[in-house]
C-alpha cells in the first residue's frame, strides 16, 4: 500500500489498515457477524470474520470505483464468460491491498495462523479450466490497470464437480461450494430482470403500420444478480463480478399447497433453479442440451439487461450502446448475445434494423479459444427453434442477409455460402455459433500467434476471407499477483529484494534477474527457496494421497483437463519406458524422477476417465516395486484446482506441454511454471512457441512434429504401425500394456487406449514417442548438473514477463475495446455521507 493511498484512509479509522485496526475489527466481527465469544469460535467463523473485515477495506473503494464511473462517463468493458474461474479470494485481496503482513501479524497476536484460515475458503468452482481461469486473470488486470469493466457469468449453485480417486478412477461429487456461505458476494436484488423462454411469435402490425414481433413465452424466469469485487493491485479500482442466479417469477403456489398438492406448491421454484443449478450439465441427452442452451440465453439476457439499465442511468440512447460498452465474447458460449441484443433494439426499442445492427456489430468482438472443430459449438435447429423462437427468426435473418453480401462478394462461389452459411446444411440441421459470432462482432481474435494463424487459415478461413481486417492475434497471459506473488512467496521475497518490487504490475522488469543467473550465491538462495515449496508440495502430496516422495527427486508435472490431445497418455508411455529400462539394466544411472499428474476428466468423456485409470494402474505397479528404491515416483492428485495450483506450480522442475501440434490454442499452464522458475518440454504448440522464443531454446526442451509437418504427415497417408515396428522400445512399452503388466494381468483394461493406435492414432502419440523420450533424456542429463539447471530455472522466470495478463489486456484496450484508464480516488466517508454535499441519493444507478 502506497503512503498516499494510506493517508486517504486516515479519516476512516474504522477501515484503516494497520495491524491494531485490523485486529480489532476482526474481533468485531467474530462477535458481531459470527455471534461467538472469540474462545468458541470455529476455523470456518475466523475465516468469515477475517474475510468480512477485508471486505469492510474493499467496500469503500467499490463505492468510490462506481462513482468514478458515473463522474467520468467512459467506455466499458463488458466481459461475458460463462466460467470464471476465479479462485480463492482472501489471500488475493490481501496481496492486492498490500496488507498481507499486517493482517499476518494481527493473527499472530492472536495467537491464530493465517495461513490456517486462508485453508478454510472453499473456492468457487466456476469454470472448468484455462477458459475461467483466464476470465479470472483479466479481471484481476483490468482492475489493475484501472479499466472499466463488468465481468458477466452464472452463479452455479453447484460448480465443477469435486474430484475423487476410488481404485484407480475418478468419481465425481458434488461441489457445494455455497455451503458456508460466501462472504464476498452482495445479492442485488433491485436489479434482477426477468428472461423468457420457449413459446411462440406473433406477427403483428402496429398502429402506426409498422411490421413488428411480439415474443409469447412459454416460461419466465427471474434473474437476480450477485455481486463480488474484483479489486486491482495497489490501486482504488474495484470492478465488480456479476453472476446470475435462476429464480422463479413466483416461488410458491399457495394454492396449490393448500389442495395439498406440496410438490406441486414448489415445481416452478425448482425448474427454474435448475438452469443455474450446476456448471455445463451434460449435453448427452435432449434434455441435456436443452439446459445449456437456457443456461447460455439466461445469463446474456440478462447482462444485456442489465447494461441497458447502466445506459439509461448515464442519461444515453439505445442507439449509442456500442459508445458505452465494449462486449467480449469469451468464446461461444455467450454468442446468442448477439442475437439478444438484436431482439432488445429492434422488437424492445424499435431501433430499425439496420441501425441495430450496426450498433450490435460495433459494440461486440470474439474470442475463439479452440482449433478443434466439435468444440465450435452448434445446436440442433428444433431445439433453437424451441427454447428460442424469436432468436431463430433473427439468426435466420441476419444469415440471409450476410449470404447476400456473400454471394456478391463471391461471385459464383456457391460452396463457400455453403461454408459460410450460419445454418449448417449437413444432415441435420445447425445454428452454427462461432459463425453467428464471426458475423455479429468488429473483431475476431485468436490467443497465441499459432493459433491466430491456423484460425485464419483453416477453421475461420472463410471469414477472414471476408473479412481480413476483423482479425488479430492476442496471446494470453497469467496475472503474476496470484501466480507469482501470492502463490510463491519465497522466491518472489527473493526477487523483490534483488530487483525491487515493480515486477508486480510490470512483469517485463524480471529482465533484471538475468545477471543473477551467473550468480552461483543468488542461484544457491534460489535453489533453497524451491527446494522449500518442493517440501510443501511433498507434504499436500503424502497427506491428500498417502504416497511420500522425495522433494530432491526432479518433480516432472502435467496439470491439466484430461483430453486425447494434450497426450496425457504420451507422458505416461515414457512412465513405461523407464521403467522398462530400469527393470533391464538396475544400475542404469538416471536421475529420480517424480511424475505428478493432475486435471479432471469431463463426466461424459470416458476416453478421459479411462486415461486417468490408466495413470494410477501405472502409478501403483511403479510406486509398490522394490527394485526401483524411489527412482521413479507416479502420483495423480485427485481434484486439481487454483488452490491445488498455487502449491504446484512454485515446486514444479519440469513441466509437460505436449500437446499434438495445431491442438491447444495456447496453454497458460507453461506461463505459470516458467514465472515460478519451472522449465518445460513441450511441442511447438499453441503458446509454446513463443515462451521458447522467449525463455531461449537452451532453456526449453522442445520435441516432436510441428503443425505443418503434422498436416503433411497425415497428407501423405500416417502409418502408425510404421513407427512401432521401428521403434523396439516402443513396442516393448505397448507390449507390456497388452499383456494387462498394468492392470493386474487383464489385457482388455486398457485395450480401447492403445489397440487402435496401430491403425489409427488421431494425436499421433506413435509419430512423437520417439522424439519425446530422446528430448526427456536431454532433460535428465540437465537435471543431473544442479548448477546448470538452476541457471536454467533462472532465466526461464527472468524472461516470462511478456506473458503477464496486464500486457494482454493493455492490447486489447488498444486494438480491440477501444476503452482507457479511468483513475479512482477515494470516497472520504467516515460517517457514511456522500463525499459531494449537494449530490443526494443516486438509486439504482451503480455499477
């Protein structure tokens, strides 16, 4: 905390932050919010209290962020995700505030453990992975670089499943992340709006002979936003978070309660919960898909809503909507806001067409997170039809009209109509999403350069045909506040005091570690710094799953989402070649390894869950062999998760990044570790390539076929049983798997992973096997010179900066939202009173 920022709290002693404020009001607050003598009190009662008397510091700042905005119109960021990941608040929100150390001490006085209550916050499990993860990283920047912004999403009641591992396979249970309640979040209820669904259209003509539509739903249900801050670091900015919750128009029928009808007296309060009840229901079935197409509609229409609302109370037109907000789409799952918006200006405020149009594309822009063409997501034209009568008449409309533009652009090109269209015309019908976002936005980007080129010149093509200027490249980036700061306290006390703190908010300044990579007493302190979070990984590691490993061990990590691309499986093979090597030569000198495998598998994706199976098989024939004398260690800790995250990312050695080539988008796993001083093999993937380019080749293990080569090698006709027959140890690995060596003698276990790699082997794992093992021999014999490894280590952290979430979002602002800086001073409050004397109440009116 700055001085000037601490003096414009000395008139508010009740939120002041010194230690003897702090421990006061937490005492307060034990008493008061918990209503418990201190000497009674639970860990869950001292992390509310704690986390009520943060929030009584971040409040004042909310409130002065919201006036700052209604003082200086400005443009807004509007950022709809349906994940955000957003991780525990607490810690955060002290690293942010820069109390860090006085809280620590008002506990101490206490006799009470900080970081014994940080352990008690249960984090919302919103997001499934990199999505909501990066959702919460750019909300954590934009409050930094002290943007206007809104981030939009759901409150699942219910959010990713909590992960367990019953004999060898995942189990998934319920995430009851609300149980103890959510002390940082404000339900608003005087902002909730209504969103309907399903029913029919009426055409109609109005009395001045306008045609118009009139929507009859068949359903209403009520959204109702909850409010959390997001504050920035060492600044006054506090964006909000807002996520919707489902409730129903009218949560209890008396009358049918009295006809004794009980269930019935609560149906509508339960079916409509249900669209908010749980993160990405499965869409296997009809009702399924159903669910999170609703789900998807209700929390864009009610943004949508909602910034409306925020238009009106600056005194401004629909028709300038795109001058107020700048909407992301993060991805597209929040796509159909294009059609909602369209809905709201022509049927609601009878904009005409074209100028709501025009307004719509100004004030939208895309964000395409994926190269695989099943997770473009499309629905099914009945089932948009149904629960979106209105919008399907819309998207019909905007397609016929974008297909005109086509045709004359395109003279005579009827296949690429075909290819452009918005309705899929292959079998059964498709609204196509990421086409309806491609048309409807001023800007289209991809989230690593690779990725950006092979959206241009393979899934998107045809767009950026159409429209070449639309699109741009924006590689992502990791908030170092969280992943550097909080998570890793040693080694960043240890930066700070050899560069100076600046490195927070301006990463590039890691650049200065470089020096200090030659510097043998600055790489032994370095080492020693690791080798302690190693120890507290090895630790969470025995007590979550009973196994000990050793912390001087090379700790060779892949935390991920479980997926055939990222080649989960692959790292496992190499698991197996090892172990073949030692079981045929035992005094074969390699350095010990521990692999520790992390990341949850979609419910519905059983090649997933059977590659999960297959890690822990393997892990319990290795980890129970005598002979090995803990060479090798294979550990899956079960539910991976940002807390899990924080202890594994600062005690990684060696990260895995091995996706096929032309797979992963970009990856922001490899960014983390490369900040923390991990280094990383990979394949010239998504972001890869250019945290390579970054960090030197001398300091990343690179491997495997690049996406050319890929796209050439399947040209020509990929033979993977090639690769086995001239591959001996590759068959000896695939040879111990067929005789069930893993699975207990049984060759049918594993049979569906590996069986149809000999004839087709969609992630090329036979193609790279070769080449992985030879580049992780290259990192053994690294690991082996401590010397040189700690240098490594070094300079992978030293030359991480450009991937800092605040240089994402600062090219965003510039090249796609158009939005600047809009400082905050603080409210003078001591007693409540607004800081303008004459300014009265302005109700409804804050952000």
């Amino acid at each position: 905390m700055t001085e000037a920022s601490r003096s414009e709290h000395a008139d508010d002693t009740r939120t002041a932050l010194s230690s003897a404020t702090i421990r006061r009001a937490f005492l307060d607050h034990v008493f008061h919010t918990q209503g418990k003598p201190p000497e009674h009190a639970s860990q869950n009662d001292l992390y509310q209290a704690l986390a009520h008397t943060v929030r009584d510091r971040l409040v004042q700042r909310w409130i002065s962020t919201s006036e700052a905005y209604l003082d200086q119109p400005s443009r807004t960021v509007a950022y709809l995700s349906a994940e955000f990941l957003i991780g525990p608040h607490l810690g955060n929100n002290l690293i942010n505030l820069g109390i860090y150390s006085e809280v620590e001490a008002a506990m101490q006085a206490l006799g009470l453990d900080l970081e014994q209550i940080l352990a008690q916050e249960i984090e919302p499990g919103l997001g499934n992975g990199g999505l909501g993860r990066l959702a919460a990283c750019f909300m954590d920047s934009l409050a930094t670089l002290e943007i206007p912004a809104l981030g939009y999403g759901i409150r699942y009641e219910y959010g990713i499943f909590q992960q367990a591992i019953i004999d060898g396979m995942q189990v998934e249970k319920t995430d009851s992340w609300l149980r103890n309640g959510n002390p940082w979040e404000i339900q608003r209820s005087e902002w909730a709006v209504q969103v309907r669904l399903g029913g029919h259209t009426e055409h109609y003509t109005d009395d001045r002979g306008r045609y118009r539509v009139r929507w009859v739903p068949a359903k209403t249900v009520v959204g109702v936003p909850f409010d959390s801050p997001i504050l920035g670091y060492r600044v006054n900015t506090v964006n909000t978070l807002r996520l919707w919750r489902a409730e129903a128009t009218e949560a209890f029928d008396f009358p049918t309660f009295n006809r004794g009808d009980y269930l019935g007296a609560v149906s509508k309060k339960v079916t409509s919960e249900n669209l908010t009840k749980v993160l990405y229901p499965n869409d296997e079935t009809e009702q399924g898909k159903e669910l999170r197409l609703e789900q998807q509609y209700f929390f864009v229409a009610c943004s949508l809503q909602d910034m409306l609302r925020l238009l009106a109370a600056d005194g401004m037109p629909v028709s300038r909507f795109h001058e107020k907000f700048a909407v992301q789409l993060n991805d597209t799952h929040p796509a159909v806001a294009i059609a909602e918006l369209m809905r709201l200006l022509v049927d609601e405020h009878d904009l005409p067409w074209d100028e709501a149009w025009d307004v719509t594309r100004q004030a939208f822009a895309y964000t395409n997170h994926t190269l695989l063409p099943e997770a473009l997501e499309q629905w099914p034209l009945p089932l948009f039809g149904r629960v979106l009568p209105r919008h399907l008449e819309i998207v019909l409309e905007i397609n016929t009209r974008f297909l005109e533009a086509v045709r004359i652009r395109f003279y005579g090109d009827d296949s690429r109509l075909a290819r452009l269209s918005l309705i899929s015309e292959h079998g059964e019908r498709h609204v196509r999403m990421a086409h309806l976002a491609c048309v409807g936005s001023h800007a289209i980007n991809g989230v690593a350069a690779l990725h950006s080129r092979l959206m241009r010149e393979d899934v998107l093509r045809d767009f950026h045909d159409m429209w070449p200027e639309k699109f741009t490249s924006i590689t992502n980036g990791v908030t170092p506040r969280r992943w550097l700061a909080l998570s890793n306290p040693r080694l960043s006390r240890l930066v700070t005091d050899a560069i100076g703190e600046g490195w927070v908010t301006d990463l590039e300044r890691l650049r200065a570690l470089e020096p200090f990579a030659d510097d043998a007493g600055f790489r032994e302190q370095w080492q020693a710094a690791r080798r302690d979070n190693k120890v507290a990984l090895a630790e969470l590691v025995r007590d979550c799953t009973g196994v000990a490993i050793d912390p001087s061990s090379m700790f060779d990590v892949m935390v991920k989402r479980i997926h055939e691309y990222k080649r989960q499986h692959l790292a496992v093979l190499h698991i197996i070649a090892l172990y073949h090597r030692i079981k045929s030569a035992p005094n074969l000198d390699l350095a010990p390894r521990t692999f520790l495998f992390g990341g949850k598998a979609a419910p519905g994706y059983e090649y997933a869950k059977l590659m999960i199976r297959f890690i822990t098989s393997v892990a319990d024939v290795v980890n129970r062999d005598p002979q090995l004398r803990d060479r090798l260690k294979v550990v899956f800790l079960p539910n991976f998760n940002v807390s899990c995250g924080q202890r594994i990312y600062p005690a990684a050695d060696l990260s895995e990044q091995i996706s096929l080539a032309g797979k992963e988008a970009s990856g922001t796993g490899n960014m983390k570790f490369a900040m923390n001083g991990a280094l990383n093999i990979g394949t010239m993937d998504g972001a890869n390539i250019e945290l390579c380019d970054a960090v030197g080749a001398d300091n990343f293990f690179a491997f495997g076929l690049t996406a050319p080569a890929v796209y050439a090698l399947r040209a020509a006709g990929y033979d993977p049983a090639a690769y086995y027959h001239r591959n001996p140890e590759l068959r000896a690995v695939l040879g111990l798997i067929q005789q069930g060596f893993f699975s207990h003698g049984d060759p049918a276990v594993f049979r569906g992973l590996f069986d149809e790699h000999l004839r087709h082997d969609p992630y090329l794992l036979l193609a790279d096997f070769g080449a992985y093992v030879e580049c992780q021999q290259r990192v053994c014999e690294a690991y082996m010179q401590p010397q040189h490894w700690q240098r490594m280590s070094v300079l992978s952290c030293a030359r991480s900066g450009h991937f800092s979430s605040d240089r994402a979002i600062r090219e965003y602002c510039e090249r796609i939202w158009r939005v600047k800086p809009v400082p905050v001073h603080l409210l003078h409050r001591a007693s409540g009173t607004p800081r303008h004397a004459d300014s009265g109440i302005r109700a409804g009116k804050g952000h």
